[in-house]
C-alpha cells in the first residue's frame, strides 16, 4: 500500500477552508432588491440587538433603556461605540469583537474615537458594490434568508417582485403564520386564503395551499420555524396540530427540508424588544417523536440550549432525518463552537452542519465566518490527525471532501 505524500494536517485544513465558498444556510440577511430588508454598513452594525443589549448593561447615567429605545439609529450607534469600544473597558465580548474584525478586515482603525471614518467608507461606496465586497472577503458563496410573507416589510416586496439576487436563497419561515394560531388568520385572510380560527380540514387544506405557493413563489429550499422550550409533540396544541397537519406533509410532499429551531424564550424582557429574547432546554424525546412519524422528511434541527447539544448529537445517530445545523444565537461564540463540533464530530462523523451565521446585517458575514472558522479548525486538525495516527492514509483530498460537505450547504446541497 502506497503511502500518501506527508502534509501538515493543520496546513491542510487551512487550505480546505480557504478555497471553500461557504454557504450559510441560516441568516436574517436580505439582497439590495428587497429595500430596508436589507441591513448594511456602521449604523445597522453598531445596532445589532447583541450589542444593543451590551449596551443597555453599562448605559451612560441618565440615558433610560426607554430614551436607548426611543434614539434615532444613528445615535444608538453612537451611544453603543461610545460605551462598548471607547472607554469601558476592552471590546471582549464575541459581538464586541465581531465588530473589531469587520472594521480591521474593511481596513479601518477599530480603535478610533468615532464612527466618522466608517461612515466615510460606507457612504462613498456603491452599494452593490459594498455586497461584492462583504461576499467575496467573508468567502460566503451563497446564504439563506429568512423569508416571511405575512412580514409588514417583506409581504410587499415579493407582491410587487423584484430581481433575485442570486446568492440569497428562500427558506419560508413559518413562525408568524402557525405559532400563536389564531394570531395570523386576518394577514392569511388578507393574502386570499380561507382559514377560520378552528382547525377544521378546509383550514388546513387552505394553510397547505399557502404554504405551496409561497414555496414555488419564493422558490424556499426549506421550511423553518422556531419554538419555546416547552414545545410538546405529539400535542393537542394548534402548533403541533399545524406542524403534523399542515407543515411536514408539505415539506415530504416537495420533497424539501423543515426546519426546527428550538429553545427560544420570546421576551423574557420586553423592555430590550428584539434582543429581549432567552432560552430554555427542550425534552429531546419530542424530537425523536417528530423524526418518527415522518421518516420522509429531513429535519435540520438547532437547539439553543448548550445542555441539548449531546442528546441532540444521540438522536441523529437514532434517527438519520436528523440533521443537527450550527451554534445557534447564544451557542455561536468560539468556547461553546469547539465543544460543539468536537462532539458532533465524535458522535456523527461529518454527517452535520458545522455552523450558520445567523448574520442579521451583511457585514457581519465578515466576522462570524471568520471566528467560526478559527474556533472549528484545530478540531478538525485534532480528528484529522488522531486518523492518520491511526493509521488512516489520509490525503489533502479527504480534508477538501469533508469540508466541502459540511460548509458547502450540507443536505441542501451546493
Ligand atoms: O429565530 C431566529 O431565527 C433567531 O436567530 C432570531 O430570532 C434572533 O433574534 C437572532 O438573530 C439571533 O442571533
Ligand atoms: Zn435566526
């Protein structure tokens, strides 16, 4: 048996992720063409509810969370550059850092006392061109959006059409329309679809109807939704009733993916809105009923509780329509991404999604992937080399495969 050539495994792994395109195949990022969807440049980053909640932990004194709130975008970024990266203390936290890295990667001075010179940069740029630019360094080929028609900003836009930007894909998200039923009757009404507040089987039937149009309209590659920590299924709950009657048989029907993303505490404090969210552990034997009664269909699941992520990791090896995807929100920072993946990997082999971005504003393509990357490398260097060791005749080849696989869209292909 011919050996391989000798390499170093860790120069390898880093080839392997350099000529990678990455696609992200959960993020909250949308194309130019979709208007104020679309979230970019100092001002959204400095305003990301991350670093907004940050920021509401050391506030100025005087300066109410109420007054945080009620300031026009660009203040908040000021007030968030002044108390997080100019004066308290070093920027430690992974969104603090996250922001340092976009600015050194854009060639900025992350240190500067003000937002003035990336302001300057992002307004004398070309829009498109700013997108070319985020995509082409962050190495992120293609990501997924996060798509709802019955959203006030995005129903519109895809009503009135616009041009598809090729490297946004479609997942419809199912949140506003079957959680808290019968909240979305009147919006789903609205749209043309006859659903009444009881699930009688002309509602379903309509809510399957909306769901395959907005599916062929959006060209959606998967279907997602998010749910509590206390989601039961089976369950004689609406959302259980919507998920079984309406979503999974659609999903087996086209033939695409659903999505679960469990764990979240919607408005544990109301008071921080959009980052007022926190999150509980699920009972993992909900899951191994769901992936029972539909052998058909492929769930990418991502749980939010670091104390879900080995039962998670259990029931993919009893169930193969379980596929675990990323360090979801509060699990994507490099301590958890390495304990994550190295057990992952242990109990799956490369049959799982490494990580999602879950980018809200685009330029945050330029840090996530980057610090992901960094914490998710040496353990695959670590796996890699413990396989040559074992006698393994491992080759550059093998690492590119498997890379490839993990990051280039996984079961929803490249
Ligand atoms: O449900 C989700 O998709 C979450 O990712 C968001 O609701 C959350 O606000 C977020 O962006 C976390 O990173
Ligand atoms: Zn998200």
């Amino acid at each position: 048996m011919q050996s391989p050539p000798a390499f170093s495994v860790s120069e390898a792994v880093a080839r392997a992720f350099e000529v990678q395109p990455i696609v992200d195949i959960h993020t909250h990022l949308y194309p130019i063409q979709m208007g104020p969807l679309c979230l970019m440049g100092p001002n959204e980053l400095l305003t990301y509810h991350y670093l907004k909640v940050e920021t509401c932990r050391q506030l100025p004194s005087g300066t109410s969370i109420a007054q945080f709130n009620a300031m026009p975008k660009p203040r908040q970024a000021d007030v968030v550059w002044r108390t997080l990266f100019a004066g308290n203390g070093s920027p430690l936290s992974e969104a603090q850092l996250g922001v340092v890295t976009v600015m050194s990667s854009l060639g900025l001075n992350p240190r500067s006392d003000s937002l003035a010179e990336f302001r300057a940069l992002f307004s004398q740029t070309d829009p498109e061109a700013y997108v070319d630019l985020v995509f082409s360094k962050s190495g992120v080929s293609r990501v997924y959006m996060t798509n709802d028609p019955l959203d006030d900003l995005e129903g519109p836009a895809w009503r009135e059409g616009f041009e598809r930007d090729s490297r946004f894909d479609a997942a419809l998200r199912l949140d506003s329309a079957l959680a808290g039923w019968p909240g979305s009757t009147a919006k789903l009404k609205a749209l043309g679809y006859s659903v009444e507040d009881d699930l009688s089987s002309r509602t379903i039937a309509e809510l399957r109807r909306y769901l395959d149009d907005w599916i062929a309209r959006m060209d959606a590659r998967y279907l997602a939704i998010s749910l509590p920590p206390d989601f039961a299924y089976p369950c004689e709950s609406a959302i259980a009733t919507l998920l079984g009657a309406a979503a999974y048989p659609t999903a087996r029907d086209h033939g695409i993916p659903a999505a679960l993303m469990v764990g979240v505490r919607r408005g544990v404090n109301p008071e921080l809105r959009d980052g007022g969210d926190g999150l509980g552990k699920w009972n993992v034997a909900f899951l191994e009923n769901i992936a029972r009664e539909w052998p058909d269909v492929n769930f990418l699941v991502t749980l939010l509780s670091r104390e879900n992520q080995h039962e998670l990791c259990v029931a993919a090896r009893k169930f193969p329509n379980i596929t675990p995807f990323g360090c979801w929100w509060f699990l994507n920072n490099p301590s958890i991404i390495r304990e994550v993946t190295a057990e992952r990997l242990e109990l799956l082999g490369s049959g799982f999604v490494p990580q999602h971005s879950d980018a809200r504003v685009l330029d945050q393509l330029l840090y996530k992937w980057t610090h992901s990357i960094n914490a998710i490398a040496p353990v695959f260097v670590r796996k890699y080399e413990a396989l040559r060791n074992a006698g393994w005749p491992l080759t550059e080849q093998d690492v590119r495969n498997d890379v490839a696989r993990m990051f280039g869209g996984g079961p929803l292909g490249s």
